[in-house]
C-alpha cells in the first residue's frame, strides 16, 4: 500500500507542481461566479435556479472532465515517453500498482476541485437567492432547494411483447410479404408505445402510481410534474387539462383544471393523503382538445419532500466525482498503450461518442444502418453489417447507459432526490463496473508493454 | 576461453547473480517487420561480488542488453535469470539499484522529495527512508541542494541524484549504464571509488560504458561488444597482459647507474629491444591533483560538492567498516593531503626470457599497489610547480563556473 500511496502522491505533487490545480482551482472559482454574473436570470425561481446551478454544475462537470482526461492522458504517457516510468518499474513494485495509484492520484485531485467548485456553488446560491422576491423564494425552498422522491408508472416491456405478440402471430399466419420480422416487430412495438401513451380527442387516460407506502407519505403534499407534446410541435400552443386525483372508493378525490403548454415540463400541487391503503396515487386526465395529446414515458410524476437541499447536493456532486473517476481510468487506459496526443485525441472521441448515443439508439431501433422507408416501413434484406450493427450498437448502448443512467445536475435543478441507494448504483456501475473494466484492459496492456526503446 | 566459462580468476565456485543464455533482441517496427537485430545470442554470467563490465561503441547493443536484464525491454528469444528469476519478478527488484545512462528523474522533485519517492517504493520505512536520504546526499555531495529541484540542476549533479536512488535500498546487485556520463573528472573517481568499495561489501556490478577508463579501473571482468554481438570476454588481466615484455620503474638515477643496469640488459636482450622514458602521468590524476590543491586552498562551490564518505548503512557490516578503509574510499580523493609519489623514468624490456618468475615477482611486489586504485605518481614538485600553479587556477574557475 505504501507504494501504491507513493505513486499517487507524486501524481498529486505533479499536478501542484505543474500548477494544473492552481490553474483549474481559478477556473473553476472563476466559472462558478462570472457566469451567473453575465448571464441575467428572469427574477424566477425556476430562471434562478437554471442559471446557478444547472449553468454552473454543467460547467464543472465540462471543465473537470476534460481536465481528467487531458491529465490522465498525459501523466501516464508522458511518463512513459519521457522513460520516467522505467525508474518506477524497476523498483519492487507491480505495473498494477503504478497505474491504479495514478489513477488514486487523479481522483483524489478530482476530489478536492469538485470539492472547491461545490463550496462556491452553494455559497453563490445561499447569497444570490437573497435577490428573489419572496413569493419566489418561496418557490424556491419548495420545488428546487428540496429533495423529492419521485414516482413514475411502470413502463412495459414493450420489445419483449411486440415479440410475443409476433411470434404467436406467426403461428397462425404467413409473415407478411417484403416486410422482415425485425421491422414488424419494430412497428408493433412503435404501436404498442402510442397506444399507450397517446390521448385522442375526448378520451380519458388513468394512471396508477406506486407512489409509496402509505405510512411514509401520509400528510405529506405531493407535487405532479408533467408534460405532453402535440402531434406536430408547436411552442406557442395552449391546451386546457382536466385532472382528478385519488381513489373513487375512497372518495378522497382533488379535482383541477388549467390551462397548460405543451412540450415543457409543468408542476403543481395537489392535497396529501389522496393514496389508497396500497401506497397507489390514481391520476385521470381527460383531453377534452381537438388535438390528441402525448404523454412520454416520463411525461408523468409524483414528487414529495423526503429531505433537504444540502445533503441532496452532496450526493449529486458525489455522481459528478464517480463520473471523473471513470474518466480519470479511461485517459490512463489510453494512455498505456497510446502516445499522448493519440491518447487524448481517442479518449475525447469515445467521450463524444457515448455523450451523442441517438446513432446508436437508431441503429437498435430500426435493426440496422440500412434505411427504412418512412412510408412503406419497409426494411431491405438484413445484410451481415446490420446483424452485426445491432449487436454492437445494443451493447455500446447498454454500456454507456451505466454511466449515463443517472443525471445528477438534472435531479438537482428539479428537486429530485438522488438518494443513497442512487449514489451506491452509481458507485457500483461507474466506478466498480465501468473504471474496473477500463483498468483490467489498462493494466493488462501495461504489464505487457515494453517500457523502455532503442533509443530511451 | 570459452564464452560460458566464465568463472571469474578465483576459481572457488561463487553464485551466479545474472545468468544470461542465447539473448537475442530484434526490434520491430510497426507492421511487426525486424527493423534491427540490437542484440545477438549472448550468453555470460556474473558472480557475486564481481564487477562486470559491459563494454562497446555507441550502439553495440550494451543498454539493450542492460535494459532487458531489467525488464524494461523483453527478449525476442533467449533466457535471462537474475537471482534465479526472471528479470520482471517484482520481488527480486528490491535487490536491484539502477541508474540509466540519462536522468531520468523527476523534474519537479528536490533531491530529498526524489529520494523519499524511491525509498517508498522499496517500502522502506520512514526514519530509515530520513536517515539513508541524508547519508546518501552526503556521500554524493548534495546535502547542500536538497531543497532545489531536480529540473533545475546540471548534468553532473543529476548523475549525482541519480546514482543517490541507486542505492536507496543497499542492492546486492547495482547496474550502472554510463555512471560517468556527465561527471567531472572528481566526480569520474569517486564513482569508481564507490563501486570498488560496493565490490568490496560483496556487491555485484554491472557497468555499461563506452569509456575505456571507466572500465578499466574497476572492472574484474568484461565482454566487449560489437554488433549486438559479444567479440571478446575475460578478465582485464587476461585480455590485457602482454606476457611478453615488462616495464621497470625507478626514481631518476644517476646516468652511470642507468649505464650499468643497461650494461645488465644488454648481455641478454638486444639493444634495440630496449627503451627507457619517463613515465607520464595520465590526465585524470594530473587533474585531480590540481583540483585537490585549489581545494586545500579553499573555494566555496554552489554547485555540487565532492563526494564525501561512503554512507554508512553502505559500510555497515563490512570488513571495509575500518576507519583506515573509510579513509580510502572518497576522502582521499577529495583532500588535498594526498602524498605525491616522486617522479620515476621507466626501463621498458621486451623479449626477456631469460629473467624468471621469481626475480618478476621480486620486482614488482614492492612497485605496484595492491589496490585496484591506480596509484598517481608525478613529476618532482620543483620542476613542475609552475605549470600546476598555472593549470590549478585554469581549472579552479573551470570548477566553480561549472558545477
């Protein structure tokens, strides 16, 4: 352990020597107060809020992230081209242990700059919401400055039964002609989705919400969030909601109506105890418009309070350091077999590609690279490239989504709660699964390489 | 000799520290084609205790071959073994101090920070990380720069730093590539002098140079390559004696005596076979002398200062732990006190056979110093007072403007 401690403190000194944090420590301080400076909020809560800490927390995470990985990179590949590395790896210590204690280095730097940038963002929000008028304010500690839980309806598993409903199709009828199964069941799928999720003119949708055991959440007022998009958008569009709340058995029932937008998100209170005895929220829309309305999977949400804005805060910021962390294990593990630029240059470009994943969710979703046909839905023969394409794409997909699973700046900025159990998933996917699968190739490289030249 | 009969003079059968058989290293360029074949079926061992010198030009194939005995390159084919493992068993580099042929070292470290960071490696614990960091910044002359950072200092006391860390661990077995690359020439003896004194304490080294000198004056042993290739291995006795001739060396005689002993010589050897000189001194010694002077004259120097004893955990333990011994190591190259050997023409005879093995031992046992440490000899000190005083300030601001 000494040795691996010895290689991340000379990380750590490198990184004061070379005046790396000196530089990011002022950028950051920097970001974190001028930004909010020039970019004026609109008085509200909600603009408030978008700016400080949505604004802010982006920067930081932007600015950190690049930082790591340019860092990474270099501290390892410069080490190596620089043969400082062959001082290190003739001493009684393992390639593994040189590589996860720079990589102990670079996190520990990440640790106390995130720590520094969330100092000043919280200072910043506590003096700068002092401007806000108190209606606002109020607004404020109720819907950004909280931490709520949030509720969602079950969404099915709608590939797994479009491809039921396919296959028991099948078993009574030929497959339709110049139409592959892959696009079938693409289509039934697409079906299923609007089904479920599209309100036609004078139609009524329910939802039934988990919203939580009953003995948690009893007195508490609860918050809906939610959003509907028209068939063809339209920002300026209005649309007049009705909305009832609560079991009819029960007879504890909240009505309301209003006149809400489209495509943005809306929140707006409702009484408490309108839950049934199994903790379910039932919610009824009627959509009384000449226009059918459609809720996304996310487009509905029950919020109450389970905590407050500090340690909510915390956590958020603790997904951002697992992030860098990841980052941090990416650059090295480029780093061990790349030159620097190269490295830097290629460990970039995987972070665009996994921050850009609509290619890959395409590619799954229409079965392939090949192009349909937006009229017909008609898909050309499956080619080798696409029974390959998928594959690829689904499990590029599937690996980002552990580390894009969680959007901490996002909760924040709402009130949403990112809880314990939020941050040891993320802890788990992100800095066990994802750096741990990065360092495994990293290492296994590095033990392998040849560390000095001809020539050095 | 055969290549693998290495057994080095003694003859009592010592372990093998490094074995190496049919080493053979081709570098590759990047579509896997061979690009140069740096190093070609060697094979030689090196015993406890030895000093092995790699010799050979500039590209012979000596770094590559002190690069793979460390893991930092591997073997196209071949089989090294460094007390009895591979060369990447990490355990067996806690026994192993390196120094490359270019500093390779932290910029933004001090000497302390530089020596405290190695030492952890070797998991040394912290006061006895302290107490060798100091002994070693004293032995290399450097306790007075151990706050400046190792960017900012010149090649010679970056050798110095570097030759410090080799021996952070007190290996049993230090592979030195170039040790005097960089040094002065004061600098050039006191490393010899410490690897003399490390072969002493039952160390094994390996020195990797192109310099003759180096090798010369402190290796038991040597393979000479060229080529990749090893052309020539042995010890310095074997592959330097000239069996057939001898050299007599005696302070300035009287001209009828030195006809009288020619008179001697001339019954068995032929005139012409026969020449008398007076030795030269060579360079290095002549320098140090001057060097040692200025310095009895005093001059404070900001750079790196001698070297002074050998650190003590170092010496521990040794038979070398004599004060007497002690004395020898460093500080006699580094004090001004050093007696000077009166100056001595040289009878040099070739081809005589008729004078026997034991007259030969007669004769030299009282000339030449046990030590493998050339002893200096110089010129009466009246005639050559005014070209040392002359050199001695030449150099004396040469030293302090360099350092």
């Amino acid at each position: 352990m000494r040795r691996i401690l010895a290689i991340a403190s000379l990380t750590l000194r490198a990184a004061f020597r070379y005046r790396v944090v000196l530089v990011m420590a002022l950028l950051l301080v920097a970001g974190v107060i001028v930004l909010p400076l020039i970019i004026k909020d609109d008085g509200t809560a909600r603009g408030f809020t978008q700016i400080i800490l949505t604004y802010t927390l982006a920067l930081t995470t932007t600015l950190l992230g690049f930082a790591t990985l340019w860092l990474s990179c270099g501290i390892l590949a410069r080490e190596i081209e620089e043969a400082q590395m062959q001082m290190v790896v003739v001493k009684p210590i393992a390639r593994w242990q040189i590589w996860i204690g720079k990589w102990l280095g670079i996190v520990a730097l990440n640790a106390m700059l995130i720590l520094l940038a969330g100092a000043a963002i919280y200072t910043i929000m506590q003096v700068r919401a002092r401007n806000l008028t108190a209606k606002e304010q109020t607004i404020l500690q109720n819907e950004v400055l909280v931490a709520r839980k949030v509720a969602m309806e079950d969404t099915p598993d709608y590939e797994q039964i479009s491809r039921d409903l396919i296959r028991e199709r099948l078993q009574h009828e030929a497959p339709p002609e110049g139409l592959s199964i892959p696009a079938l069941q693409t289509i039934i799928r697409e079906q299923l989705k609007s089904r479920d999720q599209l309100v036609q003119p004078n139609q009524r949708r329910i939802w039934t919400i988990q919203v939580g055991p009953p003995s948690e959440v009893r007195d508490k007022p609860m918050t809906i969030r939610v959003r509907f998009d028209p068939p063809v958008p339209d920002l300026g569009e209005r649309f007049m909601t009705f909305w009832e709340f609560g079991d009819l058995a029960t007879k504890t029932q909240f009505e309301t109506n209003f006149v809400m937008p489209s495509e943005a998100f809306v929140e707006f209170p409702i009484p408490p105890n309108l839950i049934n005895d199994k903790g379910e929220l039932h919610i009824r829309f009627d959509n009384r418009n000449e226009k059918a309305l459609l809720f996304p999977e996310d487009g509905m949400q029950v919020m109450y309070r389970i905590g407050g804005f500090g340690g909510n805060f915390a956590r958020g910021l603790g997904i951002v350091f697992c992030w860098l962390a990841l980052l941090a294990a990416l650059g090295l593990a480029g780093a061990t077999f790349l030159s620097f630029p190269v490295a830097a240059f290629c460990t970039i470009g995987v972070l665009i590609l996994s921050m850009s994943t609509g290619t890959l969710k395409q590619i799954i979703e229409e079965n392939g690279i090949v192009a349909v046909d937006p009229n017909t839905g008609r898909v050309e023969e499956t080619k080798v490239v696409n029974t390959l394409a998928v594959p690829v794409a689904r499990g590029l997909l599937n690996t980002f989504n552990l580390a894009r699973g969680f959007s901490p700046i996002d909760n924040l900025s709402s009130g949403r709660a990112i809880t314990w159990t939020d941050l040891s998933q993320a802890f788990f996917q992100i800095c066990i699964l994802l750096s741990g699968g990065l360092a495994a190739i990293g290492i296994a490289i590095f033990t392998r390489r040849e560390l000095a030249t001809a020539t050095k | 000799m055969s290549v693998l009969d290495t057994n080095a003079g003694g003859g009592q059968a010592r372990e093998n520290v490094i074995v190496v058989r049919g080493l053979t290293k081709v570098f590759k360029d990047f579509w896997n084609r061979p690009k140069a074949r740096a190093v070609d079926s060697v094979n030689f061992e090196v015993k406890r205790g030895e000093v092995f010198g790699l010799l050979g030009p500039n590209g012979s194939g000596k770094s590559t071959t002190v690069k793979m005995l460390l893991g930092l390159l591997f073997p196209t084919k071949g089989h090294i073994e460094v007390f009895g493992h591979s060369p990447r068993h990490v355990a067996t580099k806690s026994r192993i101090g390196y120094l490359p042929e270019e500093s390779y070292l932290y910029r933004y470290l001090d000497s302390d920070e530089t020596l405290d960071f190695f030492g952890n490696l070797f998991d040394i614990p912290p006061a006895e990380r302290k107490q060798r960091s100091e002994q070693l910044l004293e032995m290399v002359g450097l306790s007075k720069a151990r706050r400046r950072q190792v960017g900012e200092f010149s090649k010679g006391m970056q050798r110095r730093i570097g030759l410090a860390q080799a021996l952070i661990n007190d290996p049993d077995l230090v592979i030195l590539d170039e040790p005097t690359a960089g040094l002065d020439p004061l600098g050039c003896r006191e490393v010899k002098d410490l690897i003399l004194a490390l072969a002493r304490r039952g160390k094994t080294v390996i020195l990797s140079s192109h310099l003759l000198s180096d090798v010369e004056d402190v290796c038991d042993r040597v393979v000479i390559y060229y080529g990749g290739k090893i052309q020539a291995m042995g010890t310095l006795k074997e592959l330097l004696a000239t069996p057939d001739a001898m050299r007599i060396t005696t302070p300035i005689l009287p001209r009828a005596t030195v006809e009288k002993v020619l008179e001697v010589i001339r019954r068995d050897v032929a005139e012409d076979k026969v020449r008398i000189d007076t030795p030269t001194q060579n360079l290095e010694n002549y320098f140090l002398q001057v060097v040692n002077k200025a310095r009895a004259q005093e001059a404070d120097t900001s750079g790196a200062t001698s070297g002074n004893r050998v650190a003590e955990y170092l010496r521990a333990g040794t038979a070398e732990n004599s004060p007497s011994h002690q004395a020898r190591v460093l500080d006699r190259l580094t004090r001004g006190d050093e007696p000077i050997a009166p100056a001595a023409p040289v009878v040099q005879v070739t081809d005589v056979e008729s004078l026997s093995n034991k007259k030969l031992e007669q004769l030299t046992k009282h000339e030449v110093p046990p030590a493998p440490v050339p002893t200096p000899s110089a010129p009466p000190e009246k005639a050559r007072q005014a070209d040392l005083n002359k050199a001695n300030e030449k150099l004396s601001s040469l030293l302090n403007k360099d350092k």
